[in-house]
C-alpha cells in the first residue's frame, strides 16, 4: 500500500538491504493505490488505460523506493521485460545517485545479464532454462512435484543473479536450488486426488497474471496428457474499478484451457459465469467453497486435471480441495490450516 505500515518507506525503517530485487510491477492491489492519486482518476478525459497507466507507475515508484530510499543498496537485480521496473531503474541508473551501484536484468532478450533459454513442463515437474549474456553457459533447474507456469521463470532468474552477486559458482545455485526450494501450501502445489485426479493446488491467492498464467500451464496439460480439465475459480479480490474487465479477461482465456468450470464468489457470477456458459461442458456457481467441494466429490470427471485458484477472504478454495482429496492426510498441505484460520473460516461458514 502507498499508506505506513504496508508502504515501502516503513520497511525501509526495518531493514536497508545491500542486494534490492525489483521483480515486477503487476495490476495488483490496486485499489489501495487508487486512493493514492483521487484526483487523477476522476479526470474524465483519462481513458481507463491511461488511468491504469498511472496507477501503475505509482506502483513501481512505491516498490522502486527499495532503491531509490535506500543508500545502503549496491547491487541492484531487475526485471528487464517489465516495462514499469525498466522505466523506474533506468531513471535512476542514469541519475547520480545511481553511479555507484551495480545493475543487472533478467528477461527474455540476449541484451540481459541472465536471458531465459527454454521452459518445460509435465505431471513429473517443471524445467527452466536459462543463458548467461557474453559467456556460453547456460543453467538449468528441474523442480520435481511441483508445476509452475513459465512467469516463475523470472523468479528463478532473479534467485540465480543474487547467487552470483555474492560468489556463488552456477553449479552451486542450480543444485541449492533444486534441493531446496519449496513453495508455500496452496502455491501450486501437486495433490493427488480421487478418481484418479491431479489436482494442483494453488488456492492461496489470485489476480489476473498468474490466473491467465496458470491457464496456459494447464492447456498446455490438457494437450499432452489428454485428460479433461477442471477449473474451480474464486474471486480475484482487491481489484478496485478493474474488477469487472480483469475478470472478463481471465474468462476469455478460460474457453482453450477448461473443459468443467466451477465458481465461487459473486465477481465470478457475475462477470465470469454468463461469458462461458455456452461453450463448456459444465459450468456451476456455487455459494461457498464446501459447497463446491461437495459437489465435485460426486460429480469430478474420471482423470481430471483440476486447477484450483481464488482470492483469500470469503473464498477459502482450500475446504473445497477437502472433499476431492485421495489421501486425508493431505490436508497438512493446504493453506490456511493454522488456529487463527481456522477460527475465521469456523466463523465465516457457520455465518452462512
């Protein structure tokens, strides 16, 4: 948030860090920011882009603060795709503050420090490939149990320049890398499920990039594996004024990737529902996730590959993964288990 004690500024407060990673600048939380500038956005001759524009810029000013505030800051590791991180960095490197620090990108482009040299995916795990600019090496990581889309290549860049910033040999990171990375539950985590289903679990939290990420991982899933596919969808919450485009855009992307789509929270009745009724073979909305848990315990396709991805509050996709568990035991998995969830979501359901 643009506000203490969510703001860039009072964290500075806390910790000035040598090494500063500007990953990305996505449409997230932005309804936070859009108080930040009321007076712009009320202007009626902006179009909704040149709104989101702004919003985005004052986005990467907040984040770019990890640098642009900190003087303890010498080595600086940035997003070169993204153009909101480009801009900000670049306007510092060039200023004379910046003269004394070292940069270094990731990105597509051979012109990066580290560029991305190859991505693949199945049941089994993820590989990424990258390439180091000037020097003919490339890395490679393959996480086992776990299926991440292609955008976590940039956080996998960014971890292997830290690597090298402080002397790490390209050996040493990409196998601490593969021994020791873990996601946090519901983040794309490998669950099996009943009826021969593999259900992959990223329940924790949802906006627009990483939804429309995770849709191309499963089409491309769906592809290989022949199997049918399962999308049990939660609101996309804290979106502000966007709230209806960015889920009629998720909708759009859902037609090549889902064959069964399930719904929970009222921005996905209302935006997402009425688009995609037509063109699937089944699509329901249901009032809570342990409504929609229950009905897919009777009703989930033989060899379902099944997506689960939602917003946190009021939606919980994690009760409805319960139900379609093959092994109880797995629910130590999921996300939102511990006592102060627990006496939320006890609240929440007995509530309804």
């Amino acid at each position: 948030e643009p506000d203490p004690p969510k703001n860039m500024d009072y964290l500075l407060t806390i910790i000035k860090p040598q090494i500063c990673v500007f990953l990305n600048v996505h449409p997230v939380h932005t309804m936070q920011f859009e108080k930040a500038i009321p007076n712009i956005l009320e202007n009626k001759k902006l179009t909704a882009k040149e709104k989101m524009d702004l919003i985005l810029k004052r986005i990467a000013e907040e984040k770019g603060k990890l640098i642009t505030k900190n003087h303890n800051c010498k080595t600086v590791i940035f997003n070169g795709d993204n153009t909101y991180v480009k801009d900000a960095v670049n306007i510092f490197k060039n200023s004379t503050a910046g003269t004394d620090k070292q940069f270094f990108s990731f990105g597509e482009g051979a012109e990066n420090e580290l560029s991305y040299d190859g991505f693949d995916i199945a049941l089994s795990g993820t590989v990424f490939d990258f390439k180091l600019k000037d020097k003919d090496k490339k890395m490679k990581a393959k996480f086992k149990n776990y299926l991440m889309p292609q955008v976590y290549e940039e956080t996998f860049a960014a971890a292997i320049l830290v690597g090298l910033a402080v002397g790490l040999s390209q050996d040493k990171i990409s196998k601490s890398l593969v021994n020791n990375y873990q996601l946090p539950e519901g983040r794309s985590t490998l669950l099996e499920g009943i009826k021969g289903s593999v259900i992959i679990d990223s329940s924790y939290n949802a906006s627009k990039s990483p939804t429309l990420a995770f849709l191309d991982l499963l089409e491309k899933l769906k592809l290989e594996e022949k199997r049918p596919t399962v999308f049990l969808f939660g609101d996309m919450r804290e979106l502000g004024g966007r709230a209806e485009s960015e889920h009629k855009e998720v909708a759009k992307h859902i037609a090549g990737a889902v064959n069964y789509l399930y719904c929970v929270g009222p921005l996905t009745k209302k935006y997402v529902i009425p688009q995609l009724n037509k063109y699937l073979d089944e699509v329901k909305w249901f009032e809570d996730s342990r409504q929609a848990g229950q009905y897919l315990k009777e009703h989930l396709p033989v060899k379902a590959l099944v997506l689960v991805k939602g917003s946190q509050n009021t939606i919980f996709l994690e009760e409805a993964i319960k139900y379609i568990l093959k092994n109880k035991d797995d629910e130590v998995k999921l996300c939102r288990h511990e006592e102060f969830w627990q006496r939320k979501k006890i609240k929440f359901f007995s509530s309804g």
